[in-house]
C-alpha cells in the first residue's frame, strides 16, 4: 500500500483517473477537482493529485472565484505538494475561465437591461479583492462601444471624478453610459457614497446630453441596480 493507506492515482481503474475519464466520457462528465488534478498532475506522498484537489476545493468552499482570489504563495505556503509552478497553473486556468466568459459577454454587444451590464462586468469584478468602478460607453442603439476603468482604490472605497467620466463619454461619442462598480465584501446595497455618485452623475449627464442608464453594483453571484429599483 501507500503511505497513509491511500491510493495513488496510477493505481485506480483506468475509466477513473481524470485524463482517461475526459478522453473516454468527455469533459463535462469531471469534477472541479479532477479538473484541477489534470492541471496539477500530482499529489504529494500524503495524497493523491485528486485528494489534493478536494482539499483545495473545501478550504475554499467549492468556490471557485474565491480560489481565483488567492495568489500563487498562498497556495504555495498552505499546501503541501503545490508548488511555485502548479499554483501558476492553477490561477491561469481559472483567468483563461474569466476570460471566456468575459469574451461571451463582448460578444453581445446590446446592453438592453441590468442583467446585461452585470454579466458583461462580472468576469471582471469576480475575483477582486479591492474596489473598482467602470464606466460602459454606449451608442444611440446601446450597442457597447467600449469600457472603460475610472478608478480603483481599497477594500472600502474609490475615488470618483464625474468630469473624468464625461470627458471620456464626449471623446468617444458616446450617447449613454452605465455605470458599474463592485464591493468587494459581497454587499450589494448601495451606500450613501453610491447613491450620491450616481445622483451627480444623472444631473451631470443631462447638462451634456448623455444618459446614464444604470448604475450597477456587482456583489457575491449578486448585483443590486439602481434603475430596477427605481432610483435613476
């Protein structure tokens, strides 16, 4: 047997190890944890490569965005048989994720209701640890035209600059904009600071001519939005 009685991986049947599971059954049929054990390839003499993958998994609450929050010596320092190059390979994967989806949402380009805004910033905002407030710049048709990162600050707060905002709306023609940022607690209600922000803005816009459709507030798989709450 192996140390602790376990198994290793190589001695499981062959329709059980991760790689020949996914050529066999396909992709979909894995786990999170045998897809991070293909990725990492190997355990420690402690655990297989799977085991080693469920712990992760668990500490994290099978949460994979709150794993995409951690850097590569957290995961090095807490586990052991994770090393310097199976964090990296970790954490890439899990940013090629954020970017398909990301892409997807590119890809629909129309922003026609609050769902739309939030799940065009959602890849974005997901794993970040501090706060951050985008602006969508927005054609006569509310096709996207691009996006744009206003400002980033700490766990508590930005700094926002609505002259900033409009300049950028005026320079790229934009008729529209929603207005995105994230509270990295997980909250969605909006503060005092949130509401005040969007209220300039709104009075801002109309001096120029440019409407501010929404104001987004991305949370845990949440978002709160100011427009289906009535307080545009």
């Amino acid at each position: 047997m192996e140390p602790y009685d376990k198994l290793t991986i190589k001695n499981w049947a062959v329709e059980d190890r991760p790689r020949e599971k996914l050529l066999s059954k396909g992709m979909h049929t894995l786990s999170d944890a045998e897809l991070i054990a293909i990725l990492i390839g190997s355990g420690s003499v402690r655990e297989s490569a799977v085991e080693l993958s469920k712990k992760i998994l668990h500490d994290h609450h099978h949460n994979l965005n709150e794993l995409g929050r951690r850097s590569v010596n957290d995961l090095k320092n807490r586990y052991h048989g994770i090393g310097e190059a199976k964090a990296i390979s970790i954490l890439a994967a899990l940013e090629l994720g954020n970017r398909r989806s990301r892409q997807a949402s590119i890809e629909r380009t129309k922003i026609g209701t609050s769902q739309h805004v939030y799940e065009y910033f959602y890849p974005i905002m997901a794993d970040l640890s501090h706060e951050e407030f985008w602006v969508l710049l927005l054609n006569r048709s509310n096709k996207v035209i691009h996006p744009h990162r206003i400002s980033q600050g700490g766990i508590t707060g930005t700094v926002i600059d609505v002259r900033i905002i409009l300049r950028l709306a005026l320079e790229n023609h934009a008729t529209s904009i929603a207005l995105c940022h994230n509270h990295p607690s997980g909250s969605i209600q909006p503060s005092a600071a949130d509401k005040e922000i969007t209220c300039r803005m709104i009075n801002a816009g109309k001096i120029m001519d440019i409407l501010v459709i929404d104001h987004i507030i991305v949370g845990e798989n949440s978002y709160f939005s100011f427009a289906d709450e009535g307080m545009m």
